[in-house]
C-alpha cells in the first residue's frame, strides 16, 4: 500500500493541529504584547479588561472545539497510524530498531562528552552553561558554525561557509521553527536554538545513513553482516565525537551513501528523468559539503559503461543547486567564497604549484600521498581494513552487479576517494569515510564467512560481543588521561574561544 498524502488532507491535519497550540498560546500571555498596549495611560484599564475577556473567550472557544472534535483527533490519528505502518521507512525501522536506537545511545554518549576529557591541550570552544556539562564543543570551528546558522543567510556576517549553505540553511529553518513555536513564552531567538537545530539535523543524517547504507548493504551481502556494518560505523569514535558538533562532518558518510543508493535505482531504472532528478539531489547535497569522489567514481563507472550521454546530463544538472546559489548571492551583492581553496589551497594547489614541479617531484608527491593515505585508512578502520582486504579472496556473489563490474566499482571509489584526499591535501583519518561503507560491508562479509573460525563467535551472542567490544575500544580512543573534571578544563583558555 502506498502512502499518498493530498493537499485537503494535510489542511485539516494543520488545522486540527493548531487547535491545542493555539490553546497553549493563549493559556501562556498573560500580558499583552507591548506593541498592542495603547500609549494612552488612560484608557489602560479598560483595555486591560477588553484584552483579558477576550483572552478568556477565546480559550473557551478553543476548548469547546477541541472537545467537539475529540473523535475526528482519534480517528484521524488512527487512520495516519495506520497508513505510516504501511509505508516502507516504517516497516525497516520497526525491523530494524537497532540503528535508532544505536543513534540515540552515542547521542547520550556524545552530549555527555566533556566528562571523558576528549582534548586535554584546550578548554571548550563552545558551551552553553559553566556548570552543565552537556554537549560542550570541542572543535574548532564549532563556534563558527553555530553563528553561521544562526545569522544565516547573511554571510557578510561570517562569510567563511558561504560555499557551504545546506547545513546552516537548515539549521536556520529549525531554529526559526522553534522559535516561531516558542513564541509565547520567548520572545526572542537564541543562539541554543540553533544548536537544537544542529543536533536533531545531526540525528536525522545518522539515522538516514544507517538505513540507507543497510539497503545498499543488503544487495551485496546478508542481513546480519550488513547490520553490523552499519552498527560498526555508528559506534566509530567519528560518529561519536560528531553527531552533537556544530559541524558538516557527518556529511563524509551520509553523501557517498545517498549517492550509491541513488545509482543503484538508476542501474534498475536509468530513465533520463531520474537522471535529471538524482543529479538535482546529489547537487543539493554538494552544496553541504564539497566531497565529490564518490559521485565522480559512479561518473567513471558510467563511462566505463558507454553511457556518455547520461553523464552529460548527469554533470550538467547536478551543478544547477550551485548557480542557483551563486546567482543569490551575488543578488545580495556577497561574493562565492571557499574558505577551503582560500585558506588551505584544497583543489587549486594542483594547478597553481603540483603541475609546474619537476616530474621526479610530482611522482615523489604522489607516492607520498599514498603512503600518507594508506596510514590514515589503517588509523580510521583499523582491523576492519584489513578484514576487508579479506573479503576479496572469498569473492562475494552480488546479485545487483555480475562480472567484473562490483570490482571496477570499488577500485574507482577508492581511487577518486585517494584523489580527493591528495587534492584536499589534508590528511586526517576522517577523510576516507567516503568508502566506509564499503569498506566495513566488505570486513563483516568476512566475519560473516568465518565466524565459526573463532571459538568466542560460535555464541549466538557474538554480533553484541563485537559490538560492545568495538564501542569499548573507541571510547578509550576518545578519553584522555590523567582526566581532568570538565570544570577544571574550563580553567585552560590559552586556545578556546568566547563561551556562548
């Protein structure tokens, strides 16, 4: 059954809504507005009284409809249960709670960090109360962040992340959501709305990765691998440290993963439309963050394949979200800035300095580039990297990709992947999360495979074990020692910033 939603529908829906808000909203002024006080001192007392009889009408209003209409709540709350229970997201998160659950329990983990002292050389960059260590930030550019959503779009503010506008739009959004709901009982906007913002965007991405990456999963390998694979991810110290940052980072994994999937529709159904439509998305999510490699490895893979009409429409499309953005801001009279190629020369050191070095130069550069990026994929997958080199003798079976076309598509995900880190010319182990989901469906193919090898698997509680094991591991990554109580590391200002 398919969950169609017409436009009456979702009238009624807001109106019913509406009602017991506007109840709450009514319920909390006690005072009038300033702005409708007349400044006439005179005829304040009888506006008081004209305010409060109207105030107490309408509350009675609003309760005797929300009385009446107590049954149409109940039906129609049955009947959209009842239609969401149908749909296909719900149907995979009631059978597979695990990922929301695992989301939630890290998001605990990770609001609640300060208390494991994750960076003993600076105090917090970022926290909201002194005395309430909770999601206290400790990345740099966290602060940064924050202000950008929440001035957002005004860039002339803080222009560093004007080429970056999908997060803080969004953020924007919710904060203005919150505090349009807020209303009645804040009158102005404040800056931890637009960290709520950041959190529950940070909690949408990680549950949108780990259901989308258990679809894409589930073509290639079985159901208990492709769920540790993504538990695996979610328990990673990354995820951890990220998903209560003020930051764009979780977008490493949740882009790679949507652009696979979306390709994987396309290698069913390549119809120009859907070209056209996955292409708008995958531009939309560039507009996030500028982590290209994967996209442009499906681009070769198309190539690869003949379809070279497909991928100028492809390429051509996907660059209309950023001349949308471009033309705005230039209405606006802002400038297009990357801070990344500004500040740090990402992308345009090719150009500028690696194509006039001599060649035994550019070739020394590059094999430094790949041994760099071989540590960096040891230090962020550790075990599972090697796991994963595992899986290629056991050869899996796809059922989506016969021949020799799974092994084309890994080898140019890895390699535009390396690329975009040599180009980025920053490595920093979080860089290769690009491939995480291959990498780690690959090392759970293995454990999968030869689990009856090792005699603590043979336990029907092994995926736990491993699980509990891993999340084990990775807080002991993120504790420093000797400890310091998170009131004590607010005394070390040398490199934090203002608190908020």
């Amino acid at each position: 059954m398919v969950f169609h939603i017409k436009f009456i529908n979702v009238l009624k829906a807001l109106g019913l809504l509406s009602l017991p808000y506007i109840f709450l909203c009514i319920l909390a002024v006690n005072s009038p507005p300033a702005w409708i006080i007349p400044g006439d001192q005179t005829d304040l007392y009888s506006f008081i009284v004209i305010y409060h009889t109207l105030r107490l009408l309408l509350l009675i209003t609003t309760s005797l409809l929300i009385f009446l209409l107590r049954k149409v709540y109940l039906s129609q709350t049955v009947s959209l249960l009842r239609r969401l229970h149908s749909t296909r997201l719900v149907k995979l998160i009631i059978a597979k709670p695990q990922f929301l659950l695992a989301s939630l329990l890290i998001l605990f983990i990770s609001a609640n960090i300060a208390w494991l002292n994750p960076q003993p050389s600076f105090s917090p960059i970022c926290v909201f109360h002194k005395r309430i260590p909770v999601i206290w930030q400790y990345n740099y550019d966290s602060r940064m962040e924050l202000e950008t959503a929440y001035y957002f779009p005004a860039y002339d503010r803080i222009p560093t992340r004007t080429n970056r506008p999908l997060f803080n739009g969004i953020v924007h959004g919710i904060q203005r959501f919150i505090g349009l709901s807020l209303r009645p009982f804040c009158q102005h906007e404040k800056l931890i709305f637009a960290a709520i913002g950041f959190i529950i965007l940070n909690l949408i991405t990680v549950n949108v990765f780990a259901y989308l990456g258990y679809l894409v999963l589930r073509e290639f390998i079985e159901d208990t691998p492709a769920t540790l694979a993504v538990l695996i991810l979610l328990f990673h110290r990354f995820t951890i440290s990220y998903i209560t940052t003020y930051h764009t980072a979780l977008l490493e994994i949740l882009s790679p993963v949507v652009i696979i999937f979306l390709f994987m529709k396309l290698y069913k159904d390549p119809r120009l439309s859907r070209v056209a439509l996955y292409s708008l998305i995958v531009g939309v999510l560039m507009l996030g963050k500028q982590n290209y490699s994967t996209y442009i490895a499906l681009l070769g893979l198309g190539l690869f394949n003949r379809k070279f009409f497909t991928v100028f429409i492809s390429v051509v499309v996907q660059f209309i979200p950023l001349a949308l953005w471009i033309l705005y801001l230039k209405s606006t009279g802002l400038p297009y800035y990357n801070h990344e190629a500004a500040a740090y020369g990402q992308g345009v050191w090719l150009y500028q300095e690696y194509i006039y070095l001599p060649v035994f130069e550019m070739i020394s550069r590059m094999l430094s580039g790949i041994f760099m990026y071989g540590k960096i994929l040891l230090r962020f997958y550790g075990i599972w990297l090697l796991l994963a080199l595992a899986a290629v003798m056991l050869r899996p079976k796809p059922a989506l990709f016969k021949g020799t076309w799974l092994t084309v598509s890994l080898l140019l995900l890895i390699f535009f992947n390396f690329l975009q880190v040599f180009a980025a010319k920053r490595y920093i182990p979080y860089m290769t999360a690009d491939i995480s989901i291959v990498v780690l469906g690959l090392a759970c193919y293995t454990i999968q495979k030869c689990k009856y090898l090792f005699l603590v698997l043979k336990s029907k509680y092994w995926l736990l074990f491993i699980l509990v094991v891993w999340l084990g591991y990775n807080l002991l990554q993120i504790i420093h020692l000797p400890w310091i109580h998170p009131y004590l590391q607010l005394n070390n200002c040398s490199l934090g910033l203002p608190l908020a």
